[in-house]
C-alpha cells in the first residue's frame, strides 16, 4: 500500500514540476499582468465616472462637482498629450 501511495506522489510531483519560464516568457508574463491591471483600473474608472453621472442626474450636487472636476482633468491630460506629441514630432 505504500508502494503504491509513493508512486502516485511522485507521479503528481512530476506532473508539477514545471521548468521556471525564459526570460523573454517571464518578460511577457509582466507585460500581460500589466495590461490587465491597466484595464481592471480602466473598468473602475469607467465605473466611477457612470455612477457619479447617474448620482448627478438625481441631484447629488457632490457628484455633479466631482463629474466637472474630473472633466477639467480629462482636458488638461489631453492638452498635455497633445503638446507631448508635437514636440516628439517636431524634436
């Protein structure tokens, strides 16, 4: 009997072992967790930003401050990436 539990220990084992990923894969591998940590935040902020449309809308004057300041902040990343843009383009 433990025999036979050793073999199916080793067998496990050995279907565990698994080699440690190259350098390029573990490289990819950050890549990927990266890209999903960008779109979870993306999908909070996606979120965010409908539930203070929906509290605005009901009145919540907060919510409606906070949309407003959120909106000065989306333009001023766009000016800024645009004047990031020109000047790679023209340096």
């Amino acid at each position: 009997m433990q025999l036979k539990y050793s073999a199916v220990t080793l067998a496990f084992l050995a279907a565990c072992d698994v080699p440690p990923p190259t350098p390029e894969e573990a490289k990819q591998q950050v890549q990927t967790q990266q890209q999903l940590q960008d779109l979870q935040r993306q999908g909070q902020d996606d979120l965010y930003r409908q539930q203070l449309e929906l509290d605005c809308f009901d009145g919540d004057q907060k919510a409606c401050d906070n949309q407003q300041k959120l909106q000065e902040i989306d333009a001023a990343g766009d000016a800024l990436e645009g004047v990031a843009e020109a000047s790679s383009a023209g340096g």
